[in-house]
DNA sequence: GATGAATGAGGTTTCATTCAT
DNA sequence: AATGAATGAAACCTCATTCAT
C-alpha cells in the first residue's frame, strides 16, 4: 500500500514505450535508494529493477544526480498529496472537534509512517549535504505544504469560536509535532512498524494535550 | 563550540602515544562521516584527518563499519551527557515554572541544534537500514535517556502539585516534540543556522502549550 | 581559408536533398576528426556538427571505420589537388630558375601547413597501424603524386639543360625534404601558425642549398 | 634491438620491488600505447602487460594522461641518447669527409627507422593537440637537441675549412631532412621495413646532395 | 605498533551500433 | 530516407582491505 508505484497501474509489462520506461525508472531508482541509499545503490540495480539497459537511465536523467533529484520529487509529490487528501476531513461543519483531530491525525500518522515517506525522509536527511536544493522541493511540498493548509483549517476554526489561537502556523506546527515526535522513536526511524494501538494512542494523547491547549470552552 | 575535539584537549598534537591516536582517529572519523556520509566517506580521507597512515585505522578499529559503530558512539555519548545536564536546572525547588521550562527548553534545544547532534541525526536516518543496532545505542543514551530523565523531572512536578498529567513519560516526549518539532524545517535539517529569535520564540510557544495544558492552576 | 568546407559552396544550408546531406556529414566527419582524433571522436558529435541524427550517418557509411575513411581521402584529394596546381608556375619557359623554385616551394610550403594538411598528417600518422591502406589512398593522392609530377618538370629542366641531375624523383623528394622538414619543428606538428619571414627564409634556404647542388652552370 | 625495455634487464620477473614495477610500467605503457594509440589503449592492458593491478598504474602515475606523458619523455630521452651517441663519430679528425657524413647519416637513419622512434612520432603527431606540452619535451630532447649537435659540428668543420656554410643550423636541419624526408613515404610511417641497400642509397644521395651544397673545394 | 605499496572488486559513465517508427 | 530511443560492451577510475617491512 506505501509503494510509490500503487498510484499506477504497474507500467513495467506494458508496451506502451517511452513514458512508461521513464516512470519506471523513476520507480524503481526510488526502490533502491530507498534501500541501499545514495552512496551504495548502483545505477546497475536500478536499471535492473526497471527492466531497462544502463546506457537508458543516462538517457533519460543525465547522471545520477539528476536520477535521484527527479526520483525524490517525484515520491515527494505523490506523498504530499496523500497527506494533503487527509485534511479534507477537517473541512465544513466539524460536530465533534476532538473526534475529528483524532480522525485527521490518524489519517496524517498513517501517511507518516508510510514506508515511501520514512524512506524520503531517512533520504533527505542523508544526502541533504550533497543535494542541498533538494530540502526544498520535498520540503516545501511535504511537510511545509501541509502546515500551511492546517493552519488554514485551524484558523477557520478559531474564527467560528471553536479554538482560541494566536497563530495558526505555530498551532499546526504543534499539532504535527504533538503527533509525529512521539514516534519516531516508536519506530525506529521506520524500520519497525508500529502497532496501530500505539498509534491510537499517540493520536488521543495529542489531541488530548492540542484540545486542552487551543480548544475554546463550550458555553 | 560544537566540534567533536572540544570536549577534550586536542589530543592530536601530543606525543602521549597511543590512546591519542585512538581518539584522533575517532574524531576525524566523525568529521568526515558527517561531511561524507558513510558511503562516500574514504578510510583515505580519515587517516590523513587524523594524521595516521590507513593501516593504522585497520589495526585499531578493525575496518570502516567497526570505525563508524566507535565514532557514532563516542560522539552520541558526549552530545548525550551534554543534554542531560541541562535538566538539572529544573531540579530542586521550582519558584517561576513557566520560567524553568523555558531555560530548559532553550538549553535542549541548543543542544539539539548543535552540529554534532544534527550530523548524528543525519547518520543515523541514512544509515539505519545498514546498521540496524546502532539506533538502539544512539537512540538509547541520547533521546531515549533524555526522555526518561524528563519524564522523572516532570513526575515530581506533578506530585509536588505543580502539574496535571497522568502519564509524564508521554508528557515528556510531547514536551521535546513541542521543542524541537517546529525547529525541524527551520534549520534546513541543520543546514542553516536558525536565528536565536526564533529559537525563543519556538521555546516559549512550546512552554506556552505546555502549560496550558498540564499546569495546574494555582490556588 | 583552410577549412574543408570552402572549395564547395556550404551545401548545409540548401535543400537539394541527399547528395548535400553526405556532403554535410564528409566535412563534419573531418573537422570533428580532426579535433579529437579517430578514437575519442564520437559519432554524435559528428552527426550534431552535420545537423543530422545518427542514424543518417550510418545509412550513409555504414560506421565509424567506413566515414573516417571517406573523410579522409575526400580531404586527402582536394589537398592533393591544390598542391599539384601550385606545380604549373614552373612549367613553359623559366627564366630565373631561382625565383620560379622559391615560387613553387613557397606554393608548396603554403598547401603543406594548411590546417586540413596538418590534420591530415596528424590523423594519418595517428591511425595507421588501425587502417594500414588508409596510407596507400592519401598519400598515394597527396606527397607521392606531387614527388612524382615534380620529378616530370625537374626532368624536363636537366632536358633543357637547366640543372644536372640523373635520379629526378630523388631530386624532387629532396627539394620537398629542404621545404618541408625544417617547417616541421618550427610549426610545432602544426600547432603553432610559422610566421610568413620564417616561411620565406626556409624556402630561400630550401633553394640556395637545392640550386647549389643541381644547378647547370650558365655558360 | 628497438623495444623499450632493452636499455635494462628486464624488471618484470625480478622481485626487487618498488622501483622495478615503476620501469615496468612505464616500459609496458608505451608498448601498448603505440600498438592502440592513446584514445583506444587501456589501462587494463597496460597493467597487465606491466604484470601489476590495475590501481598500482594509478598510484604511480595518476592516471592515463600523466602515464602516457611519462612514458612519451622517458622513451623520447633514451631514443634521444642513441641518436647523440651517432654523433661522436663525426668528432676529431675526418680524413674522408662524404665519408664520415655517410657514417653519420646511416646511424641517424637507423634511430630514425626504429620502432621507438616511429612509434613516438606517430603518438606525438597523434595526441599533439590534447597534449600540447608534450611537443616541447619529446621534440626538444630528440629532434631539437641533435639539430643543435649536428650544427656543432657543422660548424667546427666549417672553422677548419671542410665546409662552407654560414647558418650551421640551417645546414643541420637540412642535413636531417635530405636524410629523413625520403624515408618517410618508403617506410609507410614506420609499418613496413626499408630494405638495407634503399637507406644505404638514401643516404648516399643527400650526403651527395649535402656535400654538393656545402663541401669546400679541396685545393 | 606503524607504514608505503599493492590489489580485487566494483563504481559511474560513454560509445558505436541497431530497432521501430 | 531519416529519426528518437534503446542497448551491450567496455572505458577510466576509486575504494576498502592486506602484505612485507
């Protein structure tokens, strides 16, 4: 369900030619960066993995450099809009406030822990020396993204009187960080998966300590 | 401040002998790995860091995974001590609580951005898939123990009816999230040297959270 | 002045169709052969400089082995044609037999350091052991035909009584061995331009020496 | 009598170390370079002709461009000494001076004609334009250095009234090329053998010639 | 204990060439 | 006839590691 080809249908048996050859390239570089990191992955296993010859890879991306910058993107993207999709469930008429933090948080827990967005992240971390204008393209289109529209779903919630909150960038900031930080130990770094109690758990408590926090009193 | 010789005398002038170059050894290693990464980093590089010949290396760590597992170690250690001793300041009596979370706050998270914590991140996330049991040694004397050691700090607290919380390990770690959460993209992964305004300004968000949700009110 | 593409008019630009196309691909062949040498020299970057794609250029020659020879003896005859042409000044009646061989060494000497002459030297010395009857084509078209028509005038002149010689194909090898080899070191292989005195005084030399030894006397 | 190793025993079964693997290599390198040429030659060859491993060719001498540089100077300066050695004989006495110049000439054709000595030009001709430093070492300590030698003579036989010459080294390079320059085309570049009585006959002709131009008249 | 020299294995990249359009 | 895309082979070079001194 976290691989980064699901959101296609598997294009490496088809015919179709050209594009097909390069998204599976992409794919199948962000498999083995993934697993073997930049240093260690060999252009040789990737184009293996892809089904296509070495010489196509530098056909198609340069070097690579250029393979891994696209790769990364291109995982980032896909991953933003998975996490994006979940704020959906924050929108309109919200009845039950803490239901529906707990609800959106799973949601965003669940795209956290994902097996592409930890391998984005183990990435990023690693090489973001090397490639130091990668940070902004995942970045930006991950993590920085999704701040921004939760703030713009807490402050419309601020305004209808449910939560009291200065600034609505800081209290996303804390909302992400009240549910992400607590795991990342939990699951060592992703490399273990961690038991969906535990998840629950660590949803009610942030949204325990957020609501406590911001949430404006019932008249 | 934030090299890895600081915290001892630069051992690599001295003619003591032999532990020197065990250190010298260690400390260019970490330098490097943190330049390099792991993959990239050359046994080269570090022997002519540290001013020995490559076989010297061999003979004392064995070969590159046995230097990387020492240096991460050695290093994770001195950057644990470090953060632990900031929690002293909220021993004892505390007078002004928001106060004291504050200056603890503002000491972990300069521990917490300081470059040999950040290169150690780095590491960690890159090369946790290779090394899988490094992140029990890292993780455990540093984060881990840190948590720990705050969730004791806190307990008192609450018992000494200052706070409101059930589980204070729990707290703890949404009180680091708190901390360093928003820190996370404003460094650029370490990268970038976060204003100290911010900084604060971070610190007393989090403190200002934390508080409304676990201080209890004062009678 | 030197380049291969100027005895023709730049067929690139036309739309005539095939026969300028092969044309395009010959002189690009040359040029790109002649900067990088047979074997670093890459088909793309002739087929590039030609503004054809690859494929045309082996449609057109079969490979990388049948274009370099093509090239090669194209550039070889015009060069040859040229040279042979300077030979005419000393036909009819000479009167200053002095003059007319410093006229036609100076001729000579001009085809010999032209750049397509140098490169073709280059290129022929370079490849020789890979296209051993590559040799037999250029210089068969170039220096032996050349030797061989001067012979036929300086045979004529000792008819006339001009000079006294037996072996004119000797004297005439001689008379380019004077021009020819002291201008090879001081062009540096045809590297560094000869300045034009420099030029003259060799072929002043060239002749002194040539009509000291083959001259008749005037009665 | 014309392969690069001969001016020392051969090194390669030797096991005296260092030093002989470095002659090993340089002596294996021109060999194999003027079989291929530079572009087509590789290092793995190199290194196997040498009997070594690959990285040592590395560890010596940097690369294939500082390799090829070191193998052209060192078999241009002992191809040098031979030739300069020929020239003693013209030193002293000369009773029989077209005779003494036919000595001369004969040795210096034999230099000439050698394997090396091909082979260096050809590779000098071949990569003149991505080395252009190379010209001045090869040329300077071969070509250059003996034209000056020669013209020292040339010009002792001059003071003692044999000769009749004002620019010795104008007679020098002219001496040289009545030799070299009909070799040239009968030798195919060095591929084929010139038969014994074809450089005795060539030889003869330019010290004619020479001697013609240059010889004073005995009273 | 420390070192200069050497190595086997593997890395990224480029090339001449061909296929299907 | 002309081309964009793909490929097998091989190039140069680097690395972690060991040996003999």
């Amino acid at each position: 369900m976290t691989g980064p080809h699901l959101s296609t249908t598997d294009s490496r048996r088809t015919s179709r030619g050209r594009i097909d050859k390069r998204e599976a390239i992409l794919d199948a570089a962000f498999v083995v960066f993934a697993k073997e990191g930049y240093g260690k992955a060999g252009v040789d296993a990737i184009a293996g993995e892809a089904g296509v010859a070495k010489p196509t890879v530098y056909n198609h991306f340069g070097g690579k450099e250029g393979l891994f910058k696209e790769a990364m993107t291109a995982t980032a993207e896909r991953a933003a809009a998975k996490s994006l999709a979940v704020l959906t469930r924050l929108g309109g008429d919200v009845d039950d406030l803490p239901q529906a933090l707990r609800d959106v948080g799973h949601g965003l827990l669940l795209c956290y822990t994902s097996d592409d967005a930890w391998a984005l992240r183990r990435l990023l971390h690693a090489e973001i020396s090397r490639f130091p204008d990668l940070f902004e393209k995942v970045w930006g289109s991950g993590p920085h993204q999704l701040t921004e529209a939760l703030a713009d779903r807490l402050a419309r919630l601020a305004l209808a009187g449910r939560l009291r909150l200065d600034d609505p960038v800081r209290a996303a900031e804390q909302f992400v960080a009240l549910l992400t930080g607590p795991i990342e130990g939990r699951s060592v770094l992703g490399t273990r998966t961690v038991p969906d109690d535990e998840v629950r758990a660590t949803v009610a408590a942030a949204v325990e300590t957020f609501t406590r926090a911001f949430a404006a009193p019932r008249e």
